[in-house]
C-alpha cells in the first residue's frame, strides 16, 4: 500500500492568523527584518534582464519512478517496461507514461531532461544535492536554490520570497534549506494543504483571544518603546519597518487573499482537477497546490515549492496509478494522473494568462527508480540515470535533451549534474551563477558549482 511517508483590511469575523509570535508579529517581525537586510545590499550580479521572474518547484518527494513517467521504454522486456504502456506526444517521436495524456497535449512547452545523473541513492545526501546545486560535505551547509532566490530579492512586498506548499517534509527540512544564509530565507510553510476540507494557513490567523485591537495595542507598545529609547528616525516614523511589515501582512486583506482559492472561478479550478462542488479531498491533492502557486507567483513571490509526496513507493507499481486497494472512488488523485492533470493545468493557465514565459516551471525528485521491477512489484531507488521536466521562463521547450540506455538504467548520451541544473536554473532566473554569496565569517561561496555547466540547449 503506498503511504506518504519515505521509507527513511480585517474584520473581527474573518481574521489572517500569525502564530506563535507570531500572534503578536514580533517572530516575523524578525523575519522581514533579515529579508530586508538582505535585500537593501543585494550585490548580486545578476544579467540585465531576467528571463523569468518567478520559479515554480513540483518536487516529487522519494523519488519518482522515470520509466513510469517521462521516460518509458516500450520495447524493454516487460521485468523492465513494468504495468504501464506508453503513449505519443505532440512532438513526433516522443512518448511518455499512458498515465499522463494531458501532459502529451503540452508537450511542445516542455523540455525533457532525460540524463541527469547524482551518486547518491539515499535521501537526505540526494535532496541537497538536487536542491542545491552542490554535493553535500560536512564542512558546509549550502543554501538550497529557493534560498538563494529568496536572498537575492528586491522586490519587497507582504508576501514571503520562499514559500512551500503544504510544507517540507521533516528530512528535507533537516537536510536542504537557508544553509549559511540568514533564516529570513527559509521556506515560509503554510502548514496546511489547499486540498483539505480544513484548509488554513499557518501564522496567518490570531490565537485564541487575540483580536485586531489587541495587535493594534501590542504595536503602539513596540512604537512608545522605540520612541522612548530614542530608536525612531530622524523622519518622525516608526524606526521598525519590518514590524510594520509583519502587522500589514497579518492584517493584509490582499495577503488573506492570495492564499484563498475560493477567488478561482469553478471553470479554472476544474481546469486543474478539482470540483469544489465535489468535496472530495484526499491524500494527493498536487492540482490545488499548484493552483495556489500559481496564485502566489502572479502576485509577485518569486520561488514557490509544491511539495507533493508518496513517490518513494518500493512496492506494487499500480498504487502510482490507482488509489489504496478497495477504495472505489475515482483515482483521478492518484500519484501520476494528478500529476498529468496539475502540470498540464498549470502550463496552460500560465499561458492563457501571458505568465508562462516569466515563470520558470520545474518538475525534479530525489532520484529515478531501479529499471528492474522488485519482487514486490515495485522500483527502488536509483541515482544513476533519470529525467527532471521544465518550462516557461526562458526555456526552450518542445524538446529531449540527453537519453538513458535502451533499459533506462545509465545515461547513454549528454549527462547532466545537478549542479548543470542550478547553473541553468539560475541563469533563466536572471542569476549570475558566478555570484558569490558570503558566508557569516565572510567565506566567499558561489551560488553554482564552478565545475557545472549551462545546458545551453535549455535556453530560448
């Protein structure tokens, strides 16, 4: 059976919430100061036009399988091709899983990465190095790359710069994110999946007992102690801008409504798999995400992960198509088919709404799976060869760039590294991969590997 784990203005009726502090904005109040901190010394060499100006991340968590998915190879032997046929695309010559014929249909938007190549077959060490952009070692934590976008920012607004949807996984949150960059670059989670009935946003409501006036009171405190130790401006304001920040996004009626997907017309969100007329809600609810990243990027937040997890499934193959065994209802969520519907729904609603060429679009994962079928029925974890999807933002799409063997097992032409991906990644996104970030003792690091390489053929 799979599971989602791996195998390692304000009304005083309709409030945003902050947490903890965070009921008080005074934790995120710390966060926005850091972010612009960051933002008024940006140093960044980025080119002088950026071809994107957002990232979407779909981060399919454990490890998706790419012969059953991007990367099929009808004519292995069947302990090899597995449960699935294939099907032709919109580009001549290219197949993909018989599980995803929406995304057949936008084929020509998408380029296929079907080389890269990691040496790391366990989690934690393919994550980073996936995220990062670098091998992971003992003597350093790297930021990962929604990080470094969050850092390089300038374009300051209530929203955060690095949001996760739902949120990361409690490995990935050990293991990949703001590295030796400031916290005010970490993911901001919501805490909370758009799919579910009892759908809120974390820290973006008031605690029990706290009102809009209570938080009014808290900051006209904060004011009266900043004028009395002489912290206000010489201009007469309120010296704490990111106080100021932190209460505008709590009581921000534009921030309540970027995350409301009730906004969404029934005709859109049908587009990406989901009848809110329905109330049917699940385990794999990738349309909605991507839906709220969709949201979220046209109102100017520059990286946003749709994590969307179950793909480390070491057992019967069929669970990637079909729901759990004896659940009779639809499997229109399950973990490929949501997949076709979620990417192919976002593709196309970017582009009805002139967005994709400034919103890069990435499909990545730990690691492929093994080419030979388990005695289980299931794949388990293969670094060597497998296949990462992008459009938008620059990229060149209608294209199949490197190929794994006849088996799907080793990369037989034009390997790529992950470190070949960041490079690339942060050249459509408008980053100089040369740029040297500095480290709290002030070592220089740059965003990319020195070593990697641009995958030339990506850029448009």
């Amino acid at each position: 059976m799979r599971t989602s784990q791996r195998c390692d203005g304000v009304t005083r009726r309709n409030f945003v919430r902050v947490g903890g502090l965070s009921a008080l904005g005074l934790g995120l109040g710390d966060f926005f100061r850091l972010q612009r901190a960051n933002s008024a010394n940006p140093t960044n060499n980025t080119t002088s036009v950026a071809p994107a100006k957002s990232c979407i991340l779909i981060w399919l968590d454990g490890g998706a399988s790419h012969l059953d998915t991007f990367d099929p190879k009808p004519q292995a032997p069947s302990e090899v091709r597995g449960p699935f046929e294939s099907l032709e695309t919109n580009l001549p010559g290219v197949r993909i899983s018989e599980h995803m014929p929406r995304t057949a249909q936008v084929m020509d938007s998408l380029a296929l990465v079907r080389s890269v190549t990691s040496p790391f077959g366990v989690h934690n060490f393919a994550v980073q190095y996936l995220m990062t952009g670098y091998k992971p070692t003992p003597a350093l934590e790297y930021p990962s790359m929604a990080s470094v976008v969050a850092h390089l920012n300038t374009r300051a607004g209530v929203l955060p710069s690095n949001i996760a949807i739902p949120h990361l996984t409690s490995r990935d949150v050990a293991t990949i994110g703001n590295g030796f960059l400031p916290n005010s670059t970490k993911h901001f989670s919501l805490g909370s999946d758009p799919g579910k009935a009892d759908y809120k946003v974390r820290d973006l409501d008031f605690y029990r007992g706290i009102d809009i006036s209570r938080l009014d009171r808290r900051r006209q405190i904060v004011n009266a102690m900043n004028e009395y130790g002489n912290l206000r401006s010489e201009a007469g304001g309120v010296n704490d801008p990111d106080l100021e920040r932190a209460y505008n996004l709590i009581a921000s009626d534009e921030a309540k409504a970027a995350f409301d997907l009730g906004e969404e017309s029934t005709k859109v969100r049908e587009q990406y798999a989901i009848d809110p007329r329905a109330n049917i809600y699940d385990s794999n609810n990738i349309g909605q995400q991507c839906l709220l990243a969709r949201r979220l990027v046209e109102r100017g937040v520059p990286f946003v992960t749709v994590n969307n997890v179950g793909w480390d499934n070491h057992l019967d193959l069929q669970t990637y198509a079909n729901r759990h065994p004896g659940d009779s209802r639809s499997a229109s969520h399950a973990l490929i088919p949501g997949l076709d519907k979620a990417l192919s729904a976002l593709i196309s609603d970017l582009a009805t709404r002139g967005m994709l060429d400034e919103t890069l679009v990435l499909v990545m994962t730990d690691f492929g799976r093994t080419p030979k079928i388990n005695s289980t029925g299931g794949r388990d974890h293969w670094p060597n060869c497998f296949s990462v999807a992008m459009a938008g933002g620059g990229v060149r799409g209608g294209q199949v760039i490197g190929a794994s063997d006849a088996l799907g097992e080793f990369v037989a032409d034009r390997p790529i590294t992950p470190g070949d991906l960041s490079t690339t990644i942060y050249t459509l996104l408008g980053i100089d991969p040369g740029h040297e970030l500095k480290t709290p003792d002030g070592r220089p690091i740059r965003v990319a590997p020195q070593d990697a390489k641009l995958i030339k053929e990506l850029i448009a």
